[in-house]
C-alpha cells in the first residue's frame, strides 16, 4: 500500500471494568469507543453473573461468548444469503416466463 492510501494510526482511550486502555487503530475513534463499551458491557455479564470470578476467567468467558455471537451472526448470514439465492432464482424464472410469453 502507498504513503497516500494508508490509513492514519490514532491512540483511543478506552475503559474495560474500570481499567483505561490506550487503543492505538486506523478504524477511527467513534467505532474504537463503541467496540470498547461492547466488550465492557460483555465483560459486566459475566462479572455481575459470577462475583467472585478472575479477571483472566472474566476475559476467556467474554471472549468465547463474543466468538459466539460471532458465529452466529456468520450462520444467520449464510441463511439469508440462501433465501437471496433462492428468491433471484425464482424471480429470474418469473422474469423468463413472462418474456417467453410476450
């Protein structure tokens, strides 16, 4: 990648239970700040739900719980992709009916 076309790398502060993290991305502020109140927010789930848990464990739980979400987001993806597929094919031979029909 050129000089020109490389994103900017600025330093984001964030807070994760109370820590503050200095976040150094190119995504840009905003979105840097609303991952970290998505992970703090994970991460309180599973401190509220267990007190007396790790650090260490708190971060392994929000993590899996994250890869979750993530894969279920890639599977409700992949279905909506199949109904696309299936409603062009259908409108496709709609489509082909009413010109063979003209």
């Amino acid at each position: 990648m050129d000089k020109q076309n490389e994103k900017v790398k600025s330093a984001v502060k964030i807070e994760i239970l109370g820590r503050e993290y200095n976040i150094k991305s190119d995504q840009g502020e905003e979105r840097v700040k609303r991952i970290g109140e998505y992970i703090n927010l994970k991460v309180k789930e599973i401190t509220e739900g267990t007190p007396n848990i790790s650090t260490l464990s708190a971060a392994i739980l929000t993590a899996l719980n994250i890869a979750n979400d993530y894969f279920d987001l890639l599977e409700e993806r992949e279905k909506l992709k199949r109904e696309l597929g299936v409603k062009t094919g259908r409108l496709a031979e709609l489509i082909h009916s009413v010109i063979k029909e003209s």
